[in-house]
C-alpha cells in the first residue's frame, strides 16, 4: 500500500505549512506528529477512536488534524465558534474521546468539555513515538459535519481511501505538483479548507500557506511568492474583485498565481468576468459536495468557462436523473437532472445513521446529490440549482432552513417560524426569516431572536434580517409556502 502523505514519508527539509508568518518542513511536521502519537498514547487513544480538534486560527489546529491522521485516529473538525446546541449535538453524536486546542480558554465551555492543549506539538522537550505512515487504507479518517434540509448536522465519514482518491484526481485536472503552493483563507472544519487545502498540499507535497483569517490585501501578498494556486469560496473572490479595484496590489496578487480555482457555491458569470477583466486572468470551477469530495473540475489544459464546474474528474462516475432516478441521456447542455455519482470519493456513510446514509445512497453505491445540473456535449456540467429550497449557500457554507428554523421556534415568544434564503451579491444568499409571534401585540425583538439562534448556532446560521408576520402563506392542504416567503422577502426590501 502507498503512504497517504508521501512527502511525510521520507520528510525533509522542504516547507509544508505556513502560517502567520511560521514556516515548517516536512520533517518538522513528522516531530510534531511524533509528539502527539505519544500524548494520544499517554492518554490511552487508539487508532479508530475519535478526537474533536477545535480548528482555531492557529498552525498548531492544522498540525493537529495531520497528526491525527498519521496516528489512524479519526478527527472530528471543530468550528470554534460552534453554538451551544451543535456543541451538544456533537459531543453525543461524534463522542469523541478527547478534543484538543491551541486555546483552550477559547473554546466556548460545553458538552465538549475543556480541551488539551496542543503546546506539545511544538515543544521539542516533550516525548515523542515513532510515528508509523498512514496509509490509503479505507478506514475512517474524518467525520465532517454537514447541514442537511431537515433535524441536525449529520456526520459525513470520510476514509483516507476517499480522500486520496479524489486528491490524486484534482492533481490530475490541476497539473497539481509538489512545485506548487496553496494560499487559502478558508476554515479547516470542511472539506474545501481542510481536506483540499491542507490534505491536498501534504498528498501532492507542496506547501500550504494558510491564512486563518480572510483580508484581501494579505492573501493577495501571498500570491505573489512562487508558484501558487488560491482556493477560494465565491463571496471571497467577489471581497477580492471589490478590493482589486480600489487596491492594484490585490489585482497584481490574482495575476500572480498560477491558478485561481473557486468552489463551495457557484461563482456567478458577471463574476468571473468582472475578475478575468481585472487581472487577466479566469477562474477554474469545481463541485463537490462534503460526502462525496469534489466530482468535476475543469481540466487547467483548457481554457476557464465562466458558469461550467467541467466534467467528471478521472474514476468519477456521474449521470443526470429525473424525478424517478431514471438516467438523463441528453448532452445538450439545456435539459437539467439531478447530479448522481459514484465512485471511490463517496464518503463511508453518515456517523449512526444508516436511515440518513440509504435516502442518499442507493444499493448500487450511487450518490445523489439534490444538485440539479445541465450537461454539454463534452460531458462538462452547469450547476443551475438544487432540489432542496431548504438548504442555504451563504458564504459558501451549507446551512439547512430546518435547522434555524427550529432553533428559532424554541423561543418561548415564538409560535412559528419560516426560514429561506434570499439571492445576496457578496454572500450567494443570505438568509432571511420570519417569524410569528406568540403574542403578536407585544412580540420580541428582532435583535433578541437573532441573538437567540447566535447562542445556540454557528454565527453563519444568524439570520441577516428577521420580518413578523400574522400568519406564514400556506396552501389548501396547510403546507407551508415557501415561494410566498420569497415574494414577501422581495417586497419588504423593495
Ligand atoms: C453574521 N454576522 C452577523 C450576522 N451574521 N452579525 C450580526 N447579525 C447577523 N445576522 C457577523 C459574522 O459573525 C461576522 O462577525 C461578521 O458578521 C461578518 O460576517 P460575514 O459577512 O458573513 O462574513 P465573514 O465572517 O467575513 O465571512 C465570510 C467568509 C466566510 C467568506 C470569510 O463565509 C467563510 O469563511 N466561508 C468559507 C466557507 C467554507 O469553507 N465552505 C466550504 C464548505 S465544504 P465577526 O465577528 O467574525 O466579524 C464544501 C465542499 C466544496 O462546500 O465543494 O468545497
Ligand atoms: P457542502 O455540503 O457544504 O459540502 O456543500 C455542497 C454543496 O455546495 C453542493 O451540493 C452544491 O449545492 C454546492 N456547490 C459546491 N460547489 C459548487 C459549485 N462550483 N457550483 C455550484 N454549487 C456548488
């Protein structure tokens, strides 16, 4: 079997990781790694167990989750700004053995429990094991919370096999070599940050320049050293086209790097055009979803297509299906079906819920999505909506209505509540709620429900505005209207 990080394998001096201005070779990263075998083993973890990494702004947080991995035992990734109720969700669901910060002060206090510190990482008077190299085994590696339309996050399990797998294919598409480095600003609690940022720089060899935090100027800086590739989600690239145009250091930073690829939600046509105007350059797409890693890209040996996330990548296997799952022939790059895809990407199944994991994977091994695509004659795809209205894209992450919805229905003050998401030139969507209020006479602030779903809630999930209304717009049969929300959305902000 071969190594899951090679150039872990036989580490040497070349750099791997950088943050905040600390740089670490692959040799480094194998003493840290070395460093935590030997506390996970002081502290009795064994390979398989789960251990909650809390994913803070912090070179130690990246270590950590390669570290793990090395160690064969499977990180559940941490928002640090996870709310109260997904903390609780978490704890009884994942019940990791044990969770680790770079702060643990930070953290906020709950059923997770106080984390260890990961000082040991970077403390070379701390003991150390041998580490023995992951290899692309198809045990289970990570367990990525995901929102879905309905109830709480489910955990997608994700093997090492998958991971590299669909690693190995994106450098294939991206002529992605150990020559390369990574720039991205994303969080490392989900698959884009995560997975292909960190993952990927350490399976093809190159190095990760991780900024913890989004600021245009300083990512663009990091663009101009060597040969680099961004990884951004839309609203980022959109915060990077405004900045660009008050700022040429921005626009200088995106001509510099190699390639520009952007995923997590669709990047708008007026976008793309409006950054290939600016620095001359295009953006390449690609899709994917948490359980099934990245399932196209647009080969970088063409040019970028403003609207397509390309065809399959190499091992995928995709159709387009209609409302009764039957196959989609059509190429013609109008009619529109479900994206439907199997192949070694597709995550393990969702954490305890067999019932989750068969509604979305058939018998067969095929996955479906809810994404509805057209496809081109040659083979490459346009992402044009989903199934679900209940899912959000805001910011690039996944948030379900339900979710918010519920959290929101919670409140002693509200008799119900109705959540969508609303078209948002920075964000994608932004989500919009309202409310009922049980004493509509005398209701609540809408500061204080906001604030409410904030302390039980990742801050994404907050609503960006919150309406009262007498009543939500129902059918005959009683169902809950959402296009009628929309309506009304529209014309509260007209
Ligand atoms: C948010 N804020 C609010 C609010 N909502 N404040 C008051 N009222 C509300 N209703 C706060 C936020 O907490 C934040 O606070 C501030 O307002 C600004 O929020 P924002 O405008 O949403 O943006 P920001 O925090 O700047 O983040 C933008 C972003 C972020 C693009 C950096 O959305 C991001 O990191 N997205 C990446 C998502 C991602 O990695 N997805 C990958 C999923 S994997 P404060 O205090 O922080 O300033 C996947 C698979 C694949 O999809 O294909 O890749
Ligand atoms: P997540 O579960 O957070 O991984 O989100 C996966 C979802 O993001 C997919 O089901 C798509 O709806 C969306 N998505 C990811 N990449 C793209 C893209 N390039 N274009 C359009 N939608 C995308």
């Amino acid at each position: 079997m071969q190594p899951l990080f090679p150039c872990l394998a036989a580490p040497d001096d070349r750099p791997v990781l950088t943050v905040d201005g600390r740089t670490l070779s692959a040799a480094q990263v194998v003493a840290a790694a070395a460093r935590h075998v030997a506390a996970l083993t002081a502290l009795g973890v064994r390979p398989g167990d789960h251990v909650g990494v809390w994913t803070q702004p912090d070179l130690r947080s990246a270590l950590a989750l390669a570290a793990n991995a090395l160690a064969g035992v499977v990180s559940v990734p941490l928002n640090p700004r996870l709310g109260a109720s997904e903390a609780a969700h978490v704890a009884s669901d994942a019940a990791p053995r044990f969770c680790f910060a770079a702060d643990p002060q930070a953290v906020p206090a709950g059923p997770l429990g106080r984390p260890l510190m990961l000082d040991h990482l970077l403390d070379e008077t701390c003991p150390s094991e041998h580490v023995t190299m992951r290899e692309i085994d198809e045990a289970p590696m990570l367990v990525l919370y995901t929102s879905g339309t309905t109830g709480l996050p489910k955990g997608a399990v994700l093997s090492a096999a998958n991971i590299a797998h669909n690693l190995d294919a994106l450098a294939s598409a991206w002529l992605w070599t150990a020559a390369d480095a990574v720039v991205h600003a994303l969080p490392l609690f989900h698959v884009h940050g995560l997975v292909l940022g960190w993952f990927g720089s350490l399976r093809v060899g190159g190095c990760l320049r991780w900024l913890p935090r989004f600021e245009p100027a300083s990512l663009a800086a990091a663009l101009c050293r060597g040969r680099t590739i961004l990884f951004a989600v839309p609203t980022m690239f959109h915060r990077l086209a405004e900045a660009a145009e008050a700022d040429p250091a921005v626009a200088e930073g995106l001509r510099a790097a190699r390639l520009l690829i952007s995923g997590s939600a669709g990047l708008g046509v007026r976008e793309h055009q409006r950054i290939a105007a600016l620095c001359g350059r295009g953006v390449y797409e690609r899709y994917g979803l948490t359980e099934t890693l990245i399932n196209c890209a647009l080969p970088v040996s063409g040019p970028p297509r403003p609207g397509y996330v390309g065809p399959p990548l190499p091992g995928v296997e995709l159709r387009l299906c209609d409302d009764q799952r039957r196959t989609i022939a059509a190429g013609d790059d109008e009619t529109i079906g479900e994206v439907v895809v199997r192949g070694p990407q597709v995550f393990t199944g969702y954490l305890n819920n067999p019932v989750a994991t068969a509604a979305v994977r058939d018998a067969e091994g095929w996955f479906y999505t809810g994404d509805l695509a057209t496809r081109d004659q040659s083979g490459a795809l346009r992402i044009v909506g989903r199934r679900a209205t209940d899912l959000i894209k805001s910011g690039g992450f996944k948030i379900g209505a339900g979710e918010i919805e519920a959290c929101l229905a919670d409140h002693p003050e509200v008799r119900e509540a109705a959540v969508i998401g609303v078209d948002d030139p920075d964000l994608g969507e932004r989500i919009v709620a309202f409310v009922v209020a049980r004493d509509p006479a005398a209701p609540p602030s809408a500061e204080a429900l906001i604030q409410h779903v904030a302390a039980a809630l990742a801050p994404h999930k907050r609503p960006r505005a919150l309406h009262f209304v007498a009543e939500l717009p129902r059918n005959a049969m009683g169902k809950l209207l959402k296009s009628g929300l929309r309506a009304l959305a529209a014309s509260r902000c007209s």
